[in-house]
C-alpha cells in the first residue's frame, strides 16, 4: 500500500521515534501518546486489520508480543506493567487501516477501557 501512513513509515518515508526494528517488525512511538509510554509495534508488510490476519500470519502476529515484550522491557516498564491493545474497525476505534500493536504503561490503567 503506497500511500498507507504505516507503510511509509516502515520504508523511512515519514519520519517516526523508532525505539525497535527487525526484518518484519518496527516500532516507534505514538504521535499522541496516550500514557508516558506509548509504542506503536508493527508489521512492516501492509495488513489493514486483524480480520486481515491469514493462518500463515501465525509467526509473525506472535513476533508482534515478543517485540512488545522487547520494548516494554527497554523502556523500564516490564516489570510495572504494560497494556498491549490492537483495535480492531470502526466501533473499537481504529484509525489507521495497518494492524498496529499499541504498547501503553507509565500509569496506572482502568479497566474496562472506554
Ligand atoms: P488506532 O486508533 O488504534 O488505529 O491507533 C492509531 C494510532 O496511530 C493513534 O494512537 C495515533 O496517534 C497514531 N499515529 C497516527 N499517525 C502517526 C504517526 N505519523 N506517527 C506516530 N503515530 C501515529
């Protein structure tokens, strides 16, 4: 998807805080964070949402929580706690049409989100 914000983010088109990457994978931090820390972890290839995920997908939407795994523990956080939340179309509030693993932590979170 040539024009995808994610996608060019990936190819180093738009310029991005990118705290981890790997061959498949880039996370960088949020525009807007949500709470101190705020990491957005992504699959450098275009799947809009995770009703997009294929079985062979499987790998890779595992690496998705290894590198949230990473980056919470880069950031301190692992320990404290983190929130890891990938929303889904419209009515969950999905914004940006490239599956994207939120990392959330430095604060204390409620439950149930809004
Ligand atoms: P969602 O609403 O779950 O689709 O989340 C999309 C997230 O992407 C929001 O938290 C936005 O703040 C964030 N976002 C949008 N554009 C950018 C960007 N260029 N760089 C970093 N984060 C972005």
């Amino acid at each position: 998807m040539t024009d995808c914000i994610f996608c060019r983010i990936a190819r180093g088109e738009i310029p991005a805080e990118v705290v981890y990457e790997d061959d498949e994978l880039i996370a960088f931090r949020d525009l807007n964070p949500q709470a101190p820390v705020h990491v957005l972890v992504i699959p450098r290839r275009h799947i809009a949402t995770i009703n997009d995920i294929e079985p062979g997908d499987a790998e890779l939407a595992g690496r998705l929580y290894l590198a949230a795994r990473k980056v919470a523990e880069a950031e301190g956080v692992a320990e404290r706690g983190y929130r890891t939340v990938m929303n889904c179309n419209s009515e969950a509030g999905q914004s940006v049409y490239h599956i994207h693993m939120h990392i959330l932590a430095g604060r204390a979170m409620q439950w149930p989100p809004g």
